[in-house]
C-alpha cells in the first residue's frame, strides 16, 4: 500500500474549528491493484467546557458513499455525560444525485457510581 494525504485545519478561537482531508492510497494485491481516495470535512463547536457539537461528513471513491455523523455531547460532571447522535448515509450517483442509504439517531446517558 502506497498512499498520500494532506489535511488542512483551523482554529480561529478555543470554542470552534474546522478540518478537510484527503487521502489517496494505491492498493497492490495479489489479485489486483486499486486506488481509492477519501475525504472529509468536519467542524467543532465547543461553547464552554460541559457542551460540544461534533459534525464530520466523509466520501471515498470506492463505494461513492457520502455519510454524515453529528453528535452533540454534553458533560453533566466529570464521568457523567448525555451523548446525542445523527448518522446520514447517501450513495452520490453517476447523475450526480444523492440517494439517501439509512439514517440512525442515537441517544446515550453514561453515569458514573462512586461508593
């Protein structure tokens, strides 16, 4: 496997930050070889240190699935935290369409007991 990424990101301030991705990789197998590039954006947004919002939407070439993953996380105290999550899946066809593959919604409460 030979490949090569680049990844550009930017933090103008501690609350929020955006990313991009990319990545390329030569696959040499046995049977054959193939190449297959991704990418992904993602964006953070951290208003005070109990909540935070987490978005990244990712494409590879192979399948020419685009998925999206949200979550929103909120920190009631330390080891005590409410989990909230969004995943999209789209197939991007040859007509330039997104054809929606399954969406998930997810909710989580992690507590911790101290005895």
């Amino acid at each position: 496997r030979h490949g090569l990424s680049s990844e550009l990101e930017w933090r103008p301030s501690a609350y929020w930050g955006m990313d991009a991705e990319v990545e390329w990789d030569l696959v040499d197998l046995p049977h054959g070889e193939f190449d297959v590039v991704v990418g992904q954006v993602g964006f953070r947004v951290t208003p005070n240190s109990k909540l935070s919002w987490n978005t990244l939407i990712q494409w590879d070439s192979m399948s020419n699935n685009v998925g999206l993953n949200s979550r929103l996380r909120y920190i009631m105290k330390p080891g005590s935290d409410i989990y909230l999550l969004f995943n999209q899946g789209y197939l991007y066809t040859l007509e330039r369409d997104f054809v929606e593959q399954g969406t998930e919604a997810t909710a989580k409460v992690g507590w911790t007991f101290r005895f």
